[in-house]
C-alpha cells in the first residue's frame, strides 16, 4: 500500500451500513427460568436475563453531510468499515485510495493505494494490537499492516486461489479470537473457515459447500465473541452458525435475514446486518445461491 496524498473525505458511512441490524443475545445466554403461576409480574420481570431488547422505534438519523468526498476521488463501493481505537472510521473501498481515514467529525485524515488492478477489497479488521487486516477476495489474500500501512504479514498467495493451506478462494472478512488465533472466512470459493495461529501458522480448516449443518454457501462473514466463539455469516443458506474454536457446531440461528455482516458489542450482543430473503437459485453446484 502507498499512503495517498489528502482527499476529502466520500459520502459512504450510510452505504456501507444501509440494511437494517438485528439486536440478539449470544448462545449460551442465562435462561429466564420455568414460569411460576403464582409469581408477581415483578418477580417474573426480575427472572428475564439482562440482554437488550430489539427497539424498533427509529433511533439513529441519517447526517446527509458528514465525510466530504472530493471530486478526485471516485465513488465506489465501500464493502468494509471499522473504527480503530481513536474512534477513527476506516473504510475499505473498492476505489483509489482502497483505504480512507477519518476522523470521528469527518475530516478525511489518510487513505492508502492499492495498485494491483486484481484487488477486491472485502473484509477489513483491527486485532488486539490495533494493526489492520485486509481481506481482499480478488487477489485471494488476508493481509496485516501496520497502522501506518507498512505490509507485516500476508496469509494466502497473491494472485492465486486454491483450497490447501497456502491458498483462499475468494475469502471474504476474518476475526480473532482472545488469544490471538485468526479465523478467516473463505468465502466464496471454498465454502469453509481456516485457522491459524497468531503468527499466521496454519492450524485447520473446517467447512465444505452445502446445506448441512456444518457445511457453508457463501461465508460472507465472521465474527468472534469475549468467549472465542466464531459467528459465520452463512448468506446464501440464510443463517448464522456459530462453533467454538475447535470447529464444532454449537448452535444455528436460522430465518433471522439473510446475514451479511457482523458487529459485536463489548458486551457480546450481535448484530447483524443484512437483507431480507431473496428467490434462491435450485443448482447443486451452487446450494442455497440466490438468484441475484
């Protein structure tokens, strides 16, 4: 990457966030109990587990002029945001500077470039030491850098897809765990997560294309809770699956919406972001791929 002169900052904070998210408590959470006909209603209320409500009265406004983007800088899509620990927004783009800083006001702060002309950014992270993850699903790489864009590690081959463990398939987003273990959600070539160390040494792999439990169809997504437990975005079969990081299944959500992106609070709550359901495609080459 090469850091890029000053812009302005583009209009994409809404885009990126433009479908609605879905407030849910993690699996595992303390059960209110076996009801008791004759509790009181404050008694009963005082058994619910503490986890917050879905509200669906609007409670966020749209701000049409924050980020100013300058007329040099192309509009594109904007796959992946995030917020480092200044609560500076980065936004990954699939444009010149492929990366863009800014402050929490909207002053455009940095941006780097990307040269390659085979890059498609989709998934962008910070890990626990603040450095910055790149998921580019063009060039089939997971790739670490520094705050200020030095290249410290790259996970996969540039330029070449493949389903051993030296090679991705169109990976799409990663995450990392307590530890510092990484998962990467590879993505859409190969349905399946691999993990690796936290020096990026191959560990395993689980996943394969399908319908069952266990197996993916577009892993659009993941994510990681304060307990290391991986949430996979399993778009096309419109569910989340969420396994330990061994690999093993420890629970489905299933007809929530079609699950396309994840935040997770420091508390745990998982949102979701995604899509209401669309027209499936019946190939068995693809399964559970929608028709657009």
């Amino acid at each position: 990457m090469k850091p890029d002169q000053p812009l302005r900052p583009r209009r994409f904070l809404l885009n990126a966030l433009c479908a609605v998210p879905f407030l849910l408590a993690g699996p595992g959470a303390d059960a209110a109990g076996s009801a008791d006909a004759k509790s009181s209603p404050a008694a009963e209320a005082a058994k619910m587990p503490d986890y917050p409500r879905v509200n669906l009265s609007p409670s966020y406004e749209v701000v049409p002029d924050w980020g100013q983007r300058p007329a040099e800088a192309e509009a594109a899509a904007v796959p992946a945001i995030a917020l480092d620990r200044e609560g500076n927004v980065w936004i990954y783009t699939r444009a010149n500077p492929v990366v863009q800083v800014y402050a929490p006001d909207g002053r455009y702060l940095r941006g780097w470039r990307e040269e390659n002309p085979g890059t498609v950014p989709h998934g962008l992270k910070f890990d626990a030491e603040g450095n910055v993850w790149l998921v580019d699903c063009g060039l089939h790489v997971a790739r670490k850098y520094s705050p200020e864009g030095k290249l410290l590690l790259t996970l996969g081959t540039v330029g070449e897809r493949g389903e051993d463990e030296r090679h991705f398939w169109a990976p799409t987003d990663i995450t990392f765990t307590p530890n510092g273990d990484i998962f990467v959600a590879d993505g859409y070539g190969n349905g399946r997560i691999v993990h690796f160390d936290s020096a990026g040494r191959y560990l395993k792999a689980w996943g394969t294309l399908g319908t069952a439990l266990g197996q993916f169809s577009v892993v659009h997504a993941i994510a990681s809770d304060s307990k290391g437990r991986i949430y996979a975005a399993d778009r096309n079969n419109v569910r989340v699956q969420i396994f330990d990081a061994t690999g093993k299944l420890l629970d489905t959500w299933s007809n929530v919406l079609v699950p396309w992106g994840f935040w997770v609070s420091p508390k745990d709550e998982i949102w979701i972001c995604g899509s209401s359901p669309m027209p499936w495609l019946s190939d068995p080459k693809y399964p559970g791929a929608p028709l657009g």
